[in-house]
C-alpha cells in the first residue's frame, strides 16, 4: 500500500476517535450532575423550564413547576442543576449582593433627556414634521429652489 492513502485514513480515524472521546466526556458530566440532584435543588430543563426538585427516582424525577404543582420528567430532561442563588436570581429576580449591574428602566422616558429641553414650544413633544425643519433656500423670484436632478448627467428638469 501507498503511504499517500494510508495518511487521509489514519487522520480521519485519529478525528473521529477525538470527536466520539469530547462527546462521551460531556455525557459522562451530565450523567454526574443528573445525579447530584436531591430534592428542593433548582433546575432547568432542555426545554427551558424552571422547577425545583421534589423527589428523584432511577430514572424520572418529579419537578414542582408551581407551588403545589407537581410534573413527572425524565431524568435526562433535566438541562442544568442551579446553584440557589442563581435559581432565585432568575426566577424570582432578586438581585445578588454586591450586583453592580446597571438597571434597565421599562420605559425610554430616562433616554430623551430632561423635561422641556426637546423643542422651544416647552410642551415636551418633539417635532417630526417637514415644517419644523429648516426653511427651503429661496431663488432671486422668490420660490423655492428645485434641487430635483434629472438622468445621470445632473441636469435640472
């Protein structure tokens, strides 16, 4: 045999055998964090449900997804196993000590600057209309000036 075609096969079987090694390792650390799940631990599903444990069994586990309501899932529904703090933090949105995030206001009032400062008139509207802009340049008659250009040798109509 030639070394030309034994060198493509042995890289391929050295990439597929990288490839199936990466997946069986992130299995296996799903498999362990599935297992470190006990009840009252918050979770978040493959579907983007968030529960907190109630009881686990070999393969299924029973999820409260509101107070006093219970779900029956399948362990490897489960997506994620979240710290407390970061389960009430996303669910119940209480900030962590020390958050230095900024705050996101739910309307623009805070993005268009103080009261009366967005037209002369002090009625805080801002003018969107042609006439509140500036005025068109007049010619020697006195009407406007046609800026219309005609074809592509930029000769007045």
């Amino acid at each position: 045999m030639d070394i030309a075609f034994l060198l493509p096969l042995l890289i391929l079987i050295g990439f597929m055998f990288l490839m199936t090694r990466s997946a069986k390792k992130k299995q296996q650390q799903a498999m362990q964090m599935r297992d470190q799940m006990q009840p009252g631990t918050g979770v978040r599903t493959i579907g983007g449900m968030y529960a907190r444990v109630k009881e686990v069994g070999d393969d299924t586990v029973t999820l409260e997804v509101a107070p006093g309501m219970h779900a029956l899932y399948a362990k490897n529904a489960v997506g994620a196993v979240l710290e407390d703090e970061e389960f009430d933090r996303i669910v119940h949105g209480a900030h962590a000590e020390g958050d230095d995030a900024p705050v996101v206001p739910d309307d623009a009032s805070t993005l268009t600057g103080p009261v009366g400062s967005a037209d002369e008139d002090g009625d805080g509207k801002i003018g969107l209309s042609k006439e509140s802009g500036p005025a068109p340049a007049d010619n020697a008659d006195g009407e406007p000036e046609d800026t219309e250009r005609d074809g592509e040798d930029g000769q007045k109509k």
